[in-house]
C-alpha cells in the first residue's frame, strides 16, 4: 500500500482569549494533515505549526512521501527525515514529518487490525491519568478554573505561563495558594513557568527559589522554569531543586533529546508528538529515557488527534504517567465523533481498536477548519 497524497488542513479560532497572538487576530498554530493511500484509506496526523508552513513542507516533501509506503511508518519517515538534512531539519518540515508518522501508524493499525500500542510492542496499562492543562490568572480568579475543570472530572491540574514570574515572588505564591486551597490536598497539582516565552526573564536562582515554594505545596512537578537553551541550568537545578523539574517540548528529533537525558537535565522529560517527528521518534526517545531512569511526559498543547497519539504512547511506555488534556479545547473535544469521558477517578482508557481506535468528527474539523484544505 502506497501513498497517494497529503494535504494540509488549518484549524482557526482561539481556545483562550488572553493567549498571545503575536501573528495576527488568526494566529493558527494547529494543522491536521490528512494522508491518502492508492487503497483508499485515509488517516489524520497532527501537526503543531502554521498551516502555511506544513503546506511548503508538504510541497517539498512530496517527491519523496509520493508512492513510499504507507504501512512501513518508521522506514518512510526516517526516509524523509534522512533525505532533509539541509531542508528545515529540527524545523517545520521536521513538524509536518511529525503528523505524517502519526498517520501511517494509524494506517497500519487499521491494515494489521491492532491498536497502535500493540504495534509499539504492548500496553502496559489500562487507563491513563489526564491533567487538566490551563493558562494562569490572577490570585483571585485561578481557584474558579481549576475548579470548573475539577467539575468535568479532573484530578490532576496544570497551569502555566500568564503572570507567574513575570510580576512577583509574593503574587506567585498566591497563584498557587488559590489553586492548591481549591483543588485540596489530594489532587495533583503541576506548575509551568512557560520559560520558551519570549525573553523569559528568570534564571537559575529565581527557579531554586521557587522550587521551594512549590515543593511546600506539594506540587507534583515544575515545568520550564528556564530558557529552553539553558541545558547547564536543567541540570544544575534538577539535582538540587527539591521536586522534579519538566521541560522538553521545544526539542524535535531523538537526536536532539541525547544530552538531556544522559545528562539527567530533567526528572520528567515532554517531547511532543507534533513536532518531535511522531509516534516513532517519541517510542525511540521514551525508550532511551526510561534506560535512564527518566519519566516520560508526553507535551500536548495539540489537537485530539495528539491527544490519541498520546494515549497509545503513555500504554506502550513503562515510563509514563501522564497525558497533558487541555480543557476547554475545542481542537481537542470537537473533532471526536464520541468525546472523550473520563471515568469515576479521573482516568482515560486507553482505545482498544484497530490504529487510533476513535472515529473523528469529519463536521467538527470541517467547523474548526472553515472547510479549507490547502492541497498541495
């Protein structure tokens, strides 16, 4: 079975009103890819950069991808990724590489039969922990998020970027004050810095500092207190700080994840699916963290269709725990056929069917989309 063609597919609107949009009112950083086999199978892949970019990366990519397998995912997307060196490698060609690896997993789920965890090598749980992933405000709004989120479910809360370092020591201790007194002492709570922002103004004391807070309100772990450059500084802070310390989401391909884990820059390391090369690079990199002791987090400011991708890999992994869950989300919930529901104890069951093993919502992404399709 072959592959007959990519397109790419923007989805517009924004999930939060006090996001950045540095690039316009339609700042859109979620593309599908949707691939086409000559057998008439079709797959999503997800893809987290501007549909324009996926587009001229398709546009480049398409003499190799064109008539290359499309039940081999692993071989095909080595093969593009080895022929691109001087292509974008690391950039949005390694990102629009991502989600076409996603889909051909999914098309040799369905091919084979077997959910993609299987095909990963096994699962090695049932069901997943989901954190609700939110952006900050200020002290006295936080606990209302938290809790509306805690309302649908959740158990575990992260909230990130927003005020948090950029005003005061005193203002961030209130943040987590309000989030912790309103989630209570039994659920988890993680904190994310946001420290890729732009001219992220803290350093490795201002983290140290904070990590004490943190840690005397039990928070579960710290999340790019640094730049995303500052490899020295992870590592440093990850062996003194007194609970662990996350980052990872800005790297892309295994090669790039090497330092980090033998250097045990991080307690809990988040490649994302989207833009790390894919299921198969993310399998290779989890693996190699977990020969290092390292837990994997898998980042997923995506799509549903990363979310999915995600759940296959936190099963087929004995390092993870995880999966991040923004909510509300519409490109997460609205492209599910049947959304996703979290059971009694705020678990996700991991899909049992063939690829995916979900039916998408071809009128969700079609809204979220505006019927565009940018062909290549």
């Amino acid at each position: 079975m072959k592959i007959e063609s990519i397109v790419a597919i923007p989805l517009y609107g924004k999930a939060y009103e006090d996001w950045p949009a540095r690039y316009g009112e339609l700042e859109q950083t979620r593309t599908l890819v949707r691939v086409r086999t000559d057998a008439g199978l079709e797959s999503y892949g997800s893809v987290y950069t501007s549909a324009p970019l996926v587009a001229a990366a398709l546009k480049l990519l398409r003499p190799l991808y064109e008539g290359a397998s499309a039940i081999d995912p692993a071989a095909t997307s080595e093969m593009l990724h080895q022929n691109t060196f001087w292509q974008g490698r690391g950039g949005s060609v390694t990102h629009a590489i991502s989600g076409i690896d996603m889909a051909l997993w999914d098309v040799l789920g369905k091919v084979t039969g077997q959910p993609i965890w299987r095909l990963l090598g096994g699962k090695y749980r049932e069901r997943v922990q989901p954190y609700a992933s939110m952006l900050m405000v200020e002290p006295e709004g936080m606990g209302e998020k938290l809790l509306a989120a805690k309302a649908r479910g959740f158990r575990a809360f992260k909230m990130g970027w927003g005020p948090f370092g950029r005003h005061s020591a005193k203002k961030d201790e209130a943040i987590v004050k309000a989030a912790r007194e309103a989630i209570g002492e039994d659920d988890f709570l993680m904190v994310d810095a946001g420290g890729s922002d732009a001219f992220w103004p803290q350093g490795y004391k201002w983290a140290r500092e904070t990590a004490k807070m943190l840690r005397d309100y039990g928070v579960t772990w710290f999340e790019e207190p640094l730049r995303p450059d500052d490899l020295e500084g992870y590592v440093a802070l990850t062996r003194e700080a007194g609970l662990p310390i996350a980052a990872g989401e800005v790297l892309t391909r295994r090669q790039s994840f090497l330092p980090w884990i033998e250097r045990r820059a991080v307690d809990y390391l988040q490649p994302d699916v989207t833009k790390v090369g894919g299921l198969t690079e993310q399998h290779r990199i989890g693996q190699y963290a977990d020969d290092h002791n390292i837990l994997v987090v898998p980042h997923g400011w995506n799509t549903g269709v990363g979310l999915v991708a995600d759940l296959h890999l936190t099963a087929a992994a004995g390092n993870a725990r995880f999966v991040e869950y923004l909510t509300p989300e519409p490109y997460l919930e609205d492209v599910f056929e049947e959304p996703m529901r979290l059971d009694g104890e705020g678990m996700l069951r991991i899909p049992d069917g063939p690829g995916y093993g979900v039916k998408w919502s071809e009128e969700g992404v079609k809204r979220l989309s505006r019927g565009e399709v940018l062909s290549v």
